[in-house]
C-alpha cells in the first residue's frame, strides 16, 4: 500500500502517509484513507518523506482534502517534501493554501 | 452470447462407419447432437449447412482429407470459434503436428476412450463460450470507442467554435499547440484589444479528457467576450477566476498565464498562476528575465480570497515572452529522464539570434524526446514586442451595427473614490457610445481616446503621479508601485466623464469631456502648449490629437475636452 494514515491517540490529528508517485493512479486511495475514518480530526498532517513526484492531479487532491477538512477552516500541514515537490507546490502558490513545512 | 450449458452439436467425419457409429454413440451418450459425415467433402457441406459447434474430423479420408477439410471450415467459420478435433491412429508426431499447424486445436487417438472425449468435448465447449465473451466484449469496447471518438469529434467541433484561435496567427506570435491538446487540457487564447494591444493566455486545466477540456469553454468564451468589450486583464481573470469556482469539481482547476501587451507604451503585464516560470527575452542585450508564479491557479479560491497580482515589464521592439505548460518541463526522453528547466536556460544562454529561439527550443525538446512521441503535448507561445501598426491586419473586427439607434444624446457620469480604485469604467462607456449606429467600426479609436483620457485624469489629475518618472526601468517600476499606494490611500477623489453625441449627415460628433479632482497643470503658462503638453503627459495626448479633431483644456488644466469626428 502506497498511502496510509495514522490518527494520533486522541483523534485530533491524521497523519498520512505517501510513499512513491503521488498521481491519479492513487486517488482511491487517497480518499479513502481521510474518509473512512472515525473520528473527525481537527488537523491534517501529510507526510510526503517518501513521495518521489506529485503532478497536478495530485494538487486537486489536496484540495479535494482541504474541502473535506473544512475549506478556509481548514488545518493542512505538509512536512518533509523533497525540493522537487516543493518545487511543484510553490510554482502553484500552494503556501497560500497549506502550512508547507 | 453462447449458452455452454445447452446442447452442442457435434460434426464427426469419419469414413470407416464403424468408428463413426462409436463416436455417434458415444457423443449422443452425453446429451450432444451429432452430424455425420464420410468424407472430407461432405464434412465441409454439412459443416455449412448445419454449423455445428465443435466437429471431430478423421485424417485420412476420400475426397478430400482432414487437413484440408479443416482449413476449409476454419475459413467458413471466420471469427467464430469451432474447436476441431483430429481422429487419428497415426503415431507419427510430424503427422501429429501437421494436425495442429492445419488449423486443428487437437488430437485423439484411436482407440477412442469415452471419458477423455468427455472431458475434450467439455474443455472446448468452455472455451468456446470464454472466445464468444471475449469477442463480444471486444465488439462493445470497439463501439464504445467509436462512440467516444465521435463524442469527442463534436466536442473538439464546439470548443473550436467558442475557444478558437483568435489571433494567435498574428505576425508577432509563434506557437505550438496540438490539435488534440485540448484533451490534455492545454488552452491558448489571443485577441487584440479595442485600444489595440493584445491579451495572450495559456491555461492548463488539471487531468486529462473531456473533464479537463470542459473548463476552457466559459474561459474562452469569458475572455473574448470580455477582451472586445474592453475589460481590463483583471476584470478578465477575476471572472474566469470566479466561473471556473463555481462550475469546476474542487480537484480542477486551471494553472494559467495572461499577459496584456501594450504596444504603444511599450510595456507588458504578466499575471502568472501555477504555470513553470515565463522567459522574458531581451532581444538587444540577450538577457532574459525569468518570471514566477505570484498566485494561485485560476478556480481555486473565491475572488474574496483572489489575488491578482501582476508584474509589469517595460519591452523595447523585438524583445520577447516565452509562455509554455509543464508539457515542456516534464517531457520525458527514452531514460524517463524530465527535461527540465535547466536545459530550457541552457538554450536561452546559447541563442544567437532571437528569431531563431523558438524553433530552437523545439528542436531542442524534440532532440532531448526523441522516440517516445510525446511532443504532441507541448503546448508554448512566444510573443513579439513590436509596433503596434505592424499588426493592423489582425485589428478586431467589430459585428455590424444596428441601422437604428439614439443618435442624439448627452450623459454624465461621475465616479467616486470607491470606484476608481476598484473599478474600470470604459467598458460601460463604450457600451453606451457603441450604441450609436454605424460607430462601431470606430471602436478601437474611441476606446483608445476614452483609455488615454482616463488614465490621464486618474493617474496625472486625481492621484497627481509625474509621468517623468517612468523615464527609467527604476522609475517605472516606482511609479507602479505608488500608483497602487494613492490609490488606496484616496480620499474626496473623482473623475467626471460628460459625453454627447450629435449626429451629421453621413457621420456624427462625439464629444468626451473629462475634468478630475486634480490640481491641473497650468497649461497656459508655457510658450509652447503643445511642446509642453507633450513632454509632460507623454504618448497618450498626441495619440488622441492625432485622433480626434480638436482638443482642448479648460479651467485650472483639469479638465480636457475632444471632438471625435466620424464618417460613415
């Protein structure tokens, strides 16, 4: 499994994981690991240690993420990018969107 | 489809009767339908009358022998599939395999064994029945495509009708832009203005297919209807901006570039939203200039929340912007190696000439691919800054005009601090000044002079800026810059727009006063007013002295008055 997600112990945040290519191929996935999940965190953290590339489709995922966690209300950290993601993250202003760390 | 658990009707050739009536007891035994037949001939006849589904068929027979009756209705039966069976004592395995090379999908050997028929007869019947599910869904799958290939030949037909080239074929653009780009998402629009310049945008919708290349109908349609009514690049943005939020799912969304080329003052605006750096190109010094993205793609965020931050470059002839998708960027050659800016730099820093660059950028990506054939999905445009006469063959063309409309009219309009900061009155003016028949083809020239004046009065009267200041590329960008600051800061501002229209036998008068809350500018005292007038506001004022039939100042120098005369 590429992504996966891991709620700290109180339920408050999800952390989620991307390993490799962060493209189409793995938007199922990528829903369904924010959507089935039973609590209701207030804050998002993705982990993109492992992810290897992002592609636009990837950025509508976040957003797709970001309207689920709540739009403008939203709390969305993304930690540990390679400079190629956050290449790909700053050319499209995405620091406007999300706490890019 | 074929129902493998119905009966199955079974052709045995055999010209030994003795055989043949084993065989016949023993398929009949399991339930099938039996034909017979004695020799090679007559199994090919019974074959096409009767069509049975799977035939036993004997080596060595009179006639015509097995080989060649199964080549014959392996060619009769066509796509189907109809498992053929040789009945054979031969031992040889040459023989064996010649059973099999003649079209045969199996052997049995005498003597016959009654439960290994069983079983051969089940296995081909499955298999029957697994090629018919196969061909049947091969048959879908070809008529869904064709529906879909159809489906996107009548979308590519409307979407060139709405987001069609515009000027793209003017003599300062190159372009690259695949036909079927449009499914990548990839979208290239270019008009020119009713004051003449020329708005370029290239967009790149996120995904693939027909729901990427839905979004580039309102934002085509939005931009041209937008641009020759006059809009401003922001008004543009703001509304394709808008649009795109509130028809596109949240994941689409579309990185974007526009630029707004002026022409006449030798400047452009760039607006850039997720799209890879632009080059702006020098084409004296060879230096280039490379522009970043400022905000965030087009459809995002509500206009609440959008930001419409440009940046302004002053051009001198010949120099030139180099706009591309990520297409370029992430071309991949043989290695799945990406391209990549740095070669893109590499080629700027090599040109020699600046005609050659585009083409040189093309072979350099093509080169870099090679073999993969993924050039199609490059979309790139250079635009050339030249004089603005040098286009005068792409100048918009208006729809004619109505044969009935008010000829004989004044209006007065006032704007107010909140207005001039935030909105741009001319396309409300030329709406009502268009509505006199037989102006429109003066469009470009009154929008032109109601431009000048306008800009004038906002930025020489009611925010009192120098145009001095922009003598140099510090000034310039200074005076920008402080443009925005009085702006904002405005208090008790205004500008006053008084039209009136008389019409003459073949033509009219129009006559536009506008006066503003500036201090003027005491035009009286020079020797030479029009020496004078000319140095202190620039290009703007001779352009519509040029235009117009007369012009003058009135009061403190606040206030300028023209005769637009026309004629039909």
């Amino acid at each position: 499994m590429s992504i996966w997600s891991q709620p700290s112990m109180d339920g408050q945040e999800l952390t989620i994981n991307i390993k490799g290519r962060f493209d189409f191929s793995v938007h199922q996935e990528f829903r369904s690991c924010y959507e089935n999940v039973d609590d209701d965190p207030r804050e998002y953290v993705i982990d993109m240690k492992d992810t290897t590339y992002l592609d636009s489709s990837a950025l509508g995922m976040l957003l797709l993420l970001r309207d689920h966690a709540g739009g403008d209300k939203s709390h969305i950290k993304i930690k540990n990018c390679s400079n190629d993601v956050k290449k790909i993250l700053t050319i499209s202003n995405f620091e406007q969107l999300f706490a890019i760390q | 489809m074929i129902d493998e658990s119905g009966p199955v009707k079974v052709l045995i050739a055999d010209d030994n009767d003795a055989d043949r009536m084993i065989l016949n007891a023993i398929v009949q035994k399991q339930g099938h339908l039996v034909v017979m037949a004695r020799d090679g001939a007559e199994a090919v006849d019974k074959f096409e009358s009767e069509r049975p589904h799977i035939v036993l068929l004997d080596v060595l027979m009179p006639k015509m022998d097995g080989y060649e009756a199964a080549r014959r209705i392996k060619e009769i039966a066509g796509e189907e599939l109809v498992p053929i069976i040789f009945l054979t004592s031969i031992k040889d395995v040459h023989a064996l395999a010649e059973c099999l090379d003649a079209g045969g999908d199996d052997f049995m050997s005498k003597p016959y064994n009654r439960v290994i028929l069983e079983a051969k007869l089940k296995a081909f019947n499955r298999m029957r029945g697994m090629h018919a599910t196969l061909q049947h869904q091969r048959d879908q799958i070809a008529i869904h495509n064709e529906h879909l290939v159809h489906e996107q030949e009548v979308a590519k037909a409307v979407f060139d009708n709405v987001a069609h080239l515009g000027c793209l074929n003017a003599k300062n653009i190159k372009y690259l832009l695949s036909p079927l780009a449009v499914f990548n998402g990839d979208v290239l629009l270019a008009t020119r203005k009713p004051s003449g310049g020329m708005y370029v945008l290239l967009g790149d919708f996120t995904g693939h297919g027909l729901p990427a290349a839905i979004g580039a109908m309102p934002m085509a349609e939005i931009f041209y209807g937008m641009a020759i009514k006059g809009f401003s690049m922001r008004d543009i943005l703001r509304e394709i901006n808008q649009k795109l939020k509130n028809i596109l799912p949240v994941s689409v969304f579309c990185c974007a570039c526009m630029v707004d080329m002026d022409f006449r003052k030798n400047m452009i605006k760039v607006w850039l939203g997720g799209l890879p750096d632009c080059f702006l190109y020098r084409a004296e010094s060879k230096e280039f200039i490379s522009i970043g993205s400022r905000n965030l793609p087009l459809g995002v965020l509500d206009n609440d929340f959008f930001k419409d931050d440009m940046q302004i470059f002053e051009m001198t002839a010949n120099d030139r912007l180099y706009i591309w998708s990520d297409g370029i960027h992430e071309a991949c050659n043989v290695n799945q190696e990406m391209y990549g800016e740095e070669r893109l730099v590499e080629v700027f820093r090599q040109a020699e000439k600046a005609d050659d660059l585009f083409d040189s950028i093309k072979n350099s990506v093509t080169e870099f691919i090679g073999n993969t054939e993924r050039s199609d999905d490059i979309t790139m445009v250079e635009v050339k800054m030249v004089e603005e006469e040098y286009l005068k063959d792409t100048a918009l063309i208006f729809p004619s005009s109505k044969s009935d409309g008010p000829t004989d009219w004044a209006v007065s309009y006032e704007l107010r601090d909140d207005t001039l900061k935030t909105c741009n009155p001319l396309p409300l003016l030329l709406h009502i000044i268009m509505e006199v028949p037989g102006l429109h083809p003066f469009s470009g020239e009154v929008y032109t002079i109601l431009a000048e004046l306008y800009s004038n009065a906002l930025e020489h009267g009611v925010i009192n800026l120098k145009s001095e200041m922009k003598s140099t590329p510090l000034g310039f960008a200074k005076y920008y810059s402080e443009r925005s600051r009085l702006l904002r800061e405005l208090k008790n501002g205004f500008v006053r727009f008084h039209l009136s229209h008389k019409p003459s036998v073949d033509g009219g008068n129009l006559i536009i006063r506008v006066e503003d809350s500036g201090p003027g500018f005491g035009y009286d005292k020079f020797d030479n007013p029009e020496k004078s007038l000319n140095a202190y506001c620039g290009r703007g004022i001779a352009l519509i002295q040029e235009l117009c039939k007369s012009l003058q100042f009135v009061g403190a120098g606040n206030i300028v008055e023209v005769d637009f005369e026309w004629k039909q």
